[in-house]
C-alpha cells in the first residue's frame, strides 16, 4: 500500500524560501514517495495572483510534488458556510492564476452532501483531484465525494478515528500535530498521512518531522 504524504504548507515563499528549498530537496531525495503540499496564500488563492507564489509553484512542481490549493468551505465562529459562488470562483482563481487543479477543501461539514458533490464536480471538471477535510470520521455514504477524506487533524495524544469498514486506505488520511517524533500510521488503514512535531497556535510552520517520515515510509516500502 502507497502512503501519500500531504503537507499543510502554509507557508509565504517570500519569507519562508529556506522551507520551500528544504521541500524540495526532500521531495527529490524521496522521490518514490507521493508529495503533496497544500499552499494557502490567504485561506485561499487570495485576491490576486501573487508572483512570489507563481514562482513557488513552479519550483515545487520541477521537484515531482502535487501542488494543491487550500480553499476553506466553513467559518466555524459564524457557524456558516462559505459563500457556493465564491468557492466556485477560488477554484477557477486557482486553475487560472497557479495552474493548480488538486483543492484541498477545509472544515468539511459532511451534513452537506450536496455542496460538496458540487464542489467536488467542479475540480474533477477542471482535471483536478478533490480533497477533502472534515477533520472526523465520515459516514459510509459520504465516502466517493472527495478522492480521499482526512477524518483526523489533531494533536496526538487525541484518538484517531477507525475508517468505515469496506472502503480501501486511499479514501482515509491524517494530520497529526504535536507529536514528539514520526508516528507512522499503519498503510493499511489510512492512505495519507503528515505528522508534525509543531503544536498550536500554528502547526503548520516549518516542516520538522517530514525527513524521518519520509525515512520511515521508505523503510516500510
């Protein structure tokens, strides 16, 4: 079983270049491993296409790493979702400023089945793989909207969910934060993974953990 491994790469190419390289020569060291990485310029493709990340992009991919767009579908202090339209809009802002097909979808709610599915249609049209996040288990019938589901982003100390039963590891993956070293999860039961040694407020600075994880899924190929 192939483990993808997909990093939430918030990361701004401008101030943060050393990263970026270090991606980069990881992701070429190991390059039998799937590589994702998420970019976020401003929960989303931002206002307007930015040079910096124009640039970025195009070194990540000259690397052999799938680059895929952040875009959130839920503000959890208003409890509402994210306008459909300016959703729609992100993704084609995406495909037309970055050249990015893959969306990576945040704070899934999978009581909205029919959102998702129209999101979901909209990056398969353009070519691209959708992503999806809710960040908890998943309903057996919410499984096929997305090409794979992430039912955990959490510390590690916090249980992870087991993955309905019948479905292949390449619908499930985790994000694990706070952990203390790589904490390699079974292939055999989620199909993508990232673990970080970072906690909050923000763990998704600098990329700590990704050499040993990388060392670790290698190990078990």
């Amino acid at each position: 079983m192939v483990q993808n491994v997909l990093i939430p790469f918030y990361e701004d190419p401008t101030t943060d270049a050393a990263d970026y390289q270090l991606l980069t020569q990881l992701a070429t060291a190991y390059s039998d491993i799937p590589v994702y990485a998420v970019l976020n310029p401003s929960s989303g493709p931002g206002t307007a296409a930015s040079a910096a990340y124009v640039a970025a992009v195009k070194l990540l991919k000259a690397a052999g790493i799938t680059v895929v767009g952040y875009i959130n579908t839920y503000v959890e202090e208003t409890k509402a979702f994210v306008p459909t339209e300016t959703i729609l809009q992100q993704i084609t802002n995406w495909l037309g400023w970055y050249g990015i097909a893959d969306i990576f979808f945040d704070n899934v709610q999978t009581t909205n089945v029919a959102l998702y599915q129209q999101l979901s249609t909209a990056v398969r049209t353009n070519g691209g793989t959708p992503i999806g996040n809710p960040g908890v288990n998943v309903p057996a019938t919410f499984i096929g909207i997305f090409a794979t589901n992430f039912i955990f982003e959490g510390p590690i100390t916090q249980s992870m969910p087991v993955p309905p039963a019948g479905f292949p590891p390449s619908n499930f993956g985790v994000i694990i934060y706070a952990a203390p070293g790589v904490f390699l999860v079974s292939g055999k039961t989620y199909g993508w993974y990232y673990t970080t040694s970072n906690g909050l407020p923000n763990p998704y600075t600098g990329i700590p953990l990704l050499q040993a994880t990388l060392q670790a899924i290698e190990a078990t190929q």
